[in-house]
C-alpha cells in the first residue's frame, strides 16, 4: 500500500472509533481534488462547492460501509461522481407530481386511465405455428456449413 492510503486506513480507524478531528485530516486531504472532479463535472464553481460539500457529508454518514476492497480515494472519488449525477441539470425545470383525485375540478371528467375499463379476459399466448402444422424440419437440425478450404491431399504441392 501506499503511504496516502496507510494514512487514509489509520484516519478511518480513528473516526470510527469517535475522533472527529481524523475526519476532518481526512477530507483536508483529499478536497482539491473532490473539488476538482466536481468542477469538471457540473462547470460551474457554485454547484461544484456544492456538491463537495455533499459528497463529505455523505462520506462522513456513511464511512462505515467502506469495506476497504479498494483505496479510500476511488470510494471517496465514486461517491463524488454520483454525487455529482445526481444533482439537476442546469436549466432543467423540477417536475410537478400529478394531481391527485382531490386536486380535479368536480366537473372535470376523470381521466381515462382512472376509470374502471372492461377489459378483455387473459388469454394465453398462441403457439408460433398453428398447431395443424410441425415447424419446417430445417429449423430442427442445424445445417452443415462447408468448409471455407478444401480438403489437403497427403502430398504437398511443393514437394520436390
């Protein structure tokens, strides 16, 4: 292991054990470079700051569930990447949730999709060949492809 990742190791252990102060050594390390990944991300310094700041903070709620199979930089990093896929983007309008049964006008129809249909009852599927006749022998066996060279005779061509 490396030196940044022995470090990494031992400041996990401390905040798991309830030294804050590990954690705080720890995101001081590894910040510029969170920040970095979410700048280039998003391209806009404000949600970058943003989102670094999320990515800590779930970090800091969920470091006992790094399971130590990688560095604590590619977890730290990951985690930053779907912090940052996970943020709207730019220009999107939010969506609004569909209106509940309340939210119609009293005269208002209900929609088609609210109302009770008469379905037709459930049928099984058809067979793909009717049932009269079997499926053409072809597809049952698999054909002999030919060979892309003929065959070799026992004496070369270039023999002497």
């Amino acid at each position: 292991m490396s030196r940044r990742a022995d470090s990494d190791t031992a400041l996990i252990e401390r905040y798991l054990r309830g030294d804050v102060s590990a954690f705080n050594d720890l995101m001081r390390a590894h910040e510029d470079h969170v920040f970095a990944i979410c700048l280039r991300m998003l391209r806009d310094r404000e949600a970058a700051l943003d989102a670094t700041q999320e990515t800590f903070i779930t970090v800091f709620r969920k470091v006992d569930r790094f399971s130590g199979h990688s560095a604590f930089s590619t977890w730290l990093y990951r985690v930053a990447v779907n912090t940052c896929y996970d943020r709207p983007a730019p220009g999107r309008r939010p969506t609004e949730p569909l209106p509940t049964r309340e939210g119609l006008p009293t005269t208002a129809p209900l929609p088609r999709w609210t109302q009770p249909s008469s379905a037709p009852t459930w049928r099984p599927p058809s067979p793909p060949f009717p049932p009269s006749s079997a499926p053409p022998s072809s597809f049952a066996t698999p054909r002999a492809w030919p060979s892309r060279r003929p065959p070799r005779s026992s004496a070369s061509r270039w023999a002497l």
